[in-house]
C-alpha cells in the first residue's frame, strides 16, 4: 500500500473515531447535567415541602387549640341550660342533639372582646317562651339561633387566623418541633429518590444554631441548599434550615446512574489508541521497509565494488598476455589483499549489529581496562590518516580515574567508528579538526568526539542511531556505509550500562558523548 493510501485511511478512521468518542462525552456530559439537576430540584423540593409542612402543623395546633377554649366554654352554656324541658326544646326547634359533639360547635367561645356573641340560651327561652304555639315565633327563633351561629362560626376562624398570622413573636425552636425536623427532611428526600447522608442545620433570627447534625462551623457556603421558615409571616422572620452533602456520596449519587457509560467510553478509547498504534506500526513497517531496501542496495554496492575489483584483478593474473613480473605480481596482489580486507571489514559491520539485536545481546567479555590508554591508541592510528588530508585531531586524557569494565574489542569498536564517521563526513574543502577529551564528574568517565564536519539537521539527530538509517537517504554513495555504525554504538554502550549523546549544528561539526559507570 502506498504511503498516501495509508495516510488516507489514517485520518478517515481517526476522524471517525474521534468523531465518536466525541458523540460519547457529549451524551455523558448532558446526562451528568440533567442528574445534577435532578438531584438540585429534589432537595429544593424537599426543603420546601418541609417548611410547608412546619407552617401547616402550626395552623393546624392553633385552631385545635382554639376549637377546644370553644368545646369548654360549649359545656358550661349546656350546663346553664335551665331544666330538661329547656334541653328537649332546643334538641326539638334547633334539631340537634345536645349530647353531640356538633352541638358545642355552634356556640364557639369568642375574643373576650366581643362577651356580647355568647349565646345564653336560657334567658333566650325563656324571653320567648310565650310564643311557642307561634309558626312565626318558631321561625324567628331558628333564623336568630341560625345567625347567631353562623357569627360564632365566622368569629372563631377569624381568631384562629389572627393567632396564626400574628404569632411571629414565639421564638422559632416553640413554633416547630426540632427534634423531629431531621426526619421530615430524611423522608421527603427519600420520597424524592435521594437517599444519602446529609448535616442537617437551623439557624433562627439572631444567627443561633438550634440543630446542628454534623460538624457545622458557621459558615453557610455555596454548596449548601437553604430554605427560609414561615417565609409568609406578615414580620419577616430570617430563620431558616440548610442542609448539605458529602461530595463523595454527591458525586457517587450523580455518576453512578451513568456508571453504565463507561465500558463504553473505555471501548471506544482503547479502539482509537489500537488504531493509533496500528496506523503507527503500519508507517514504521513501511519506513523501516524503504530503509532496508535502501541497506540493500547499498550493500550490494558496497560488496560489488570490491568483488569486480577482485575480479579484475585475478582476470589479470591468468592473462597471459599479462607480464608477471614481481613488481606486477605484487600489485596486483596488494590490490586483491586490499579489497578482501575492505570487504571483510564491511561483513564485520553486519555481523556486529547482528550480535546486538533487540532480543538477544551479544556475551561480552567485560575487564577492566584504563579507558585513556585505549584511547590514546585509537587516536595514534587515526592520526595518520587525518594529517594525510591536511588535517590533525587533538587529544585532552584529563579523566584522573579512567579505570572502566569493558570489552575491549566493541569498546575499541565504538571508538574507532566515531572516529572514523568524523573523517568521512568532513567538509570536502576544510581539513578535519578532530577533538578527542576524557574527564570524570559524578562518579562516571566521560568520553567526547568532536570534529569541524558537515554537521546533522536536528530533525535527523534523533534518527542517526536506528539502524539503516542514513542523512543522505537512498542509494548514494559519496560516503560509503549502510547506516549500522552508530546504531552498533548506541547498542554497545548500552550493553555497558552507559549513554550517548549527540549535538550538532549544520555546518559547525558534531559532539558525541559517551558516558560509562567507572570501575
């Protein structure tokens, strides 16, 4: 698949299933809002609900207090009633019993104001006793007996509604039963469906706590839900009851009705991130790809230069219109020599980072060693070949303890090979400058390579030690190599328990630093 196709079908299914995952926050974060609401609207209503019942028991205590003054002052006109004819006339011309409860309702005690609405039933019967036999004199006495009742009635409500609308002045904890407030509360809001904990408080006029149910500290803030008490006294009383809620028990009665939502949500990100590291994968399959062709065919360019080399030469060897003189011979011999070792060389370099793969480290044979001797004649060897082109590498073996456990051979390896990246990638028209210091700091020997190269862009810095990978890219060939060299570095130096790093500047040179565990 091309590397445009796959890159079309990356941002198509990732956009599908951000799309979705988006789709999905959403729907959650609306569900979580309308639970919030939920919960918001059910505790308001349940305050209220309580403060409408508080206010509603208080009406109710004042007309039954008023309606049994009335059953009292009922009895004492019943027993003021003359003689049983007296009762057996107002039971016959008022038709009631005067045994009944119904009857002491019409003669309602009134404000002791108004003593003149009593209803003195005696001297009434016997005011009009001589009009008995009177159709008329009965009418008039049941229309009187009528009115009168129906203004002890009115009076009575009328004193039972001033009691109730006036009575602002009786301290709050006398007008409600605190002791049962927490639980009115507790079944309104299970009525309500909310059935978690909660610090129940009531605050009266003058700010005192009348009923604290948890560690209140004076202090009513935003979280907390409050509902005024008697909000309809005519004299406004400022007492109130508030009640707050644990923000664990809150969240969990929020969330936990979408607790349903969250396989979903997980399936859906674990779905993006598998296609994420599957588009991921797919890109460095087809990178690493092009990268082992190109390692192909540098190899193969590398391998065929001195192979025909070889060739040719041999082919003059069983020339015979060659001359074999010595001096021929030995030319063509070196030629041969040469070639074989460069081609050795170049195998060697395989076999090297072959020996350190991902799954299986090559066995080192790790000794102690005195890192700046090694170096030191590393850097003789490289001497000469730098001074061939005009150029020369300067050594600083200041580390005073240089004593680190190594192999030597790989060791001598990833030296060699800085070393030599310096003298191929150097600027083709300046001589190689090549710095070469060791110190010590931390309990660790530090080993720097600096030269006056090329240079690395900085978006190739981080690539330069995977395998295969080369700054020129494709087959090019004005700097031999497959791009093994560093990566064989970096495994090396890690198989020592050590670091490199590098720092580069197009055009100014490259610095590598390596970093070992002393002795």
């Amino acid at each position: 698949m091309k590397k445009t196709a796959i890159w079309l079908v990356g941002i198509v299914m990732g956009f599908c299933c951000v799309a979705l995952l988006v789709v999905q926050l959403s729907f959650f974060d609306t569900v979580v809002e309308m639970r919030k609401q939920h919960f918001d609207e059910g505790v308001r209503r349940s305050l209220y609900q309580v403060s409408y019942q508080l206010e509603q028991e208080e009406m109710n205590r004042v007309i039954t207090n008023e309606l049994h003054s009335i059953r009292e002052e009922a009895e004492l006109i019943y027993l003021n009633l003359s003689s049983a004819d007296d009762v057996a006339y107002v039971e016959e011309y008022m038709d009631v019993d005067t045994e009944d409860a119904d009857y002491y309702s019409m003669y309602d005690e009134m404000v002791s104001e108004r003593p003149i609405h009593y209803l003195k039933i005696p001297d009434f019967i016997a005011a009009n006793d001589n009009d008995r036999s009177s159709i008329e004199s009965v009418n008039s006495i049941m229309r009187d007996l009528i009115k009168r009742a129906y203004f002890y009635k009115k009076d009575l409500f009328d004193r039972a509604i001033y009691e109730a609308v006036f009575n602002t002045s009786t301290p709050i904890d006398k007008r409600i039963d605190v002791g049962a407030l927490e639980g009115k509360l507790r079944a309104e809001l299970l009525h309500s469906g909310i059935d978690i904990p909660f610090q129940l408080i009531l605050v009266n006029s003058v700010n005192d706590t009348l009923l604290d149910t948890g560690g209140y500290e004076g202090d009513v803030s935003e979280d907390w839900y409050k509902e005024p008490l008697f909000r309809n006294d005519i004299a406004n009383n400022p007492a109130y009851i508030a009640v707050s809620f644990p923000d664990s028990k809150m969240n969990n009665y929020i969330y936990g009705s979408v607790k349903f939502m969250l396989p979903s949500l997980l399936f859906s990100f674990v779905m993006l991130i598998t296609f994420a590291v599957t588009l991921y994968m797919a890109i460095r399959h087809k990178k690493i790809t092009k990268m082992k062709n190109d390692f192909v065919n540098n190899m193969t360019h590398e391998f065929k230069t001195p192979i025909s080399t070889i060739s040719l030469a041999s082919q003059m060897l069983q020339d015979a219109s060659v001359s074999k003189s010595p001096e021929t011979l030995a030319r063509l011999s070196g030629v041969i020599s040469n070639e074989a070792k460069r081609l050795r060389f170049q195998v060697d370099k395989v076999l090297q980072i072959s020996m350190f793969d991902d799954k299986n480290n090559a066995a080192l044979k790790m000794k102690e060693l005195d890192a700046n001797e090694l170096i030191s004649g590393i850097v003789s060897t490289f001497a000469v070949k730098a001074e061939q082109g005009g150029g020369a590498i300067v050594s600083f073996l200041d580390a005073p303890d240089p004593f680190v456990y190594v192999d030597e051979m790989h060791f001598t390896n990833v030296v060699f090979n800085l070393m030599d990246n310096a003298l191929k990638y150097k600027k083709p028209d300046i001589p190689v400058q090549l710095e070469v210091r060791t110190w010590n700091s931390g309990g660790k020997f530090y080993l720097s390579v600096k030269d006056n190269g090329i240079g690395i862009p900085k978006e190739h810095l981080k690539k330069i030690f995977e395998r295969f990978y080369r700054v020129s890219g494709g087959n090019v060939h004005d700097v031999k190599g497959f791009g093994l060299g560093l990566a064989y570095v970096r495994q090396v130096v890690r198989a020592h328990g050590g670091i490199i790093k590098a720092e580069s500047e197009p055009g100014e040179g490259t610095t590598f630093v390596i970093v070992l565990p002393l002795k």
